[in-house]
C-alpha cells in the first residue's frame, strides 16, 4: 500500500491470528510428505504445512515499521472474533527437513518487491470491503468513505 500512498487496512482490533507459508515451503512440504509415506497399517498422522502464525495487527506492524506505512483499523466486514489463538505447530515437517521461510527472514522482502513492481496496477476502489458476511456488519462498515482511498503517484517504499 506504501508504494501508493494508500494507508494498510486492518479489519477491527486486527486480533485475528492468520497462518503463513512460502509457496517454495509449501511445494517443500508436498516434497517431504511424498518422500516418507506412511507405513502400511499406521494410523494417520497430521502434518501441518505452516511456516509461523502471527495476529494481524502485528503483520501490519512490521509492514509499517519496515515501509513507513500508515495503519489504519476499520470496522470488521467479517462475522470473525475480535481476537482468537491459532495454535499450530509443524514439527513434523522440521524434523524431515523444513526450514520454513518467515515473515522475518524473507517473505516480507519477497512481498514488497512484488508490491513495488506491480504498484501501477492497484485499483484503490477494491482496497476496502464490498462484500460483508451480513447486514449487522454492512451497517457496521457504512461509515468508511470509499472516496478517502486516494493513491499519490509518487508515493515509495524506503525511498525507491
């Protein structure tokens, strides 16, 4: 959003805990998971392909810090608890061999460098919600004023 002097949007108290993995993670797991099939006769076992869980607020935190990018909560479009835990946990793939990529160790960088190619494409009328999981929450979200997105054409991320 940066690039385009569109504040970042968190949806209510940004409370809610996503789940992150690189796509080269994710095809690494695929990988693992063909190369150490179960034995015949052994119960199933659960393999969670996840890299890290982080709340969204802190997702727009580090996006901030890293870009100089404005924060900016607004009511949620989505019938979604204010905070919730996401507890998981991808041992099992780490101990076959996963050395997940992180926000921290490079996603974030990979991101911003698509963000930064492709910024001439973003379409400031798609960037706040159109869609709401109900009537309570449309009436919730009237308030936002699709007309205070406006993009700056000279806007950039860490002066490139």
């Amino acid at each position: 959003m940066k690039p385009r002097g569109v504040p970042l949007t968190v949806y209510g108290t940004g409370g809610q805990t996503r789940g992150f993995i690189h796509i080269t993670d994710t095809a690494k797991c695929i990988e693992i998971a063909i190369n150490n099939p179960p034995v015949k006769g052994d119960r199933v076992e659960i393999f969670n392909q996840i890299a890290e869980t982080r709340r969204v607020r802190d997702v727009a935190g580090l996006v901030a810090k890293q870009t100089g990018v404005e924060v900016k909560n607004i009511p949620n479009p989505r019938q979604e608890a204010a905070e919730n835990e996401l507890e998981v946990a991808n041992r099992k793939f780490c101990n076959l061999g996963l050395d997940p990529t992180t926000l921290d160790t490079g996603l974030f960088d990979e991101v911003t460098e698509i963000v930064k190619k492709y910024k001439s494409r973003c379409d400031p009328t798609k960037i706040l919600p159109a869609s709401f999981w109900n009537k309570k929450r449309a009436a919730e979200c009237a308030e936002i004023d699709p007309n205070s997105i406006k993009i700056e054409e000279k806007a950039e991320v860490n002066g490139s």
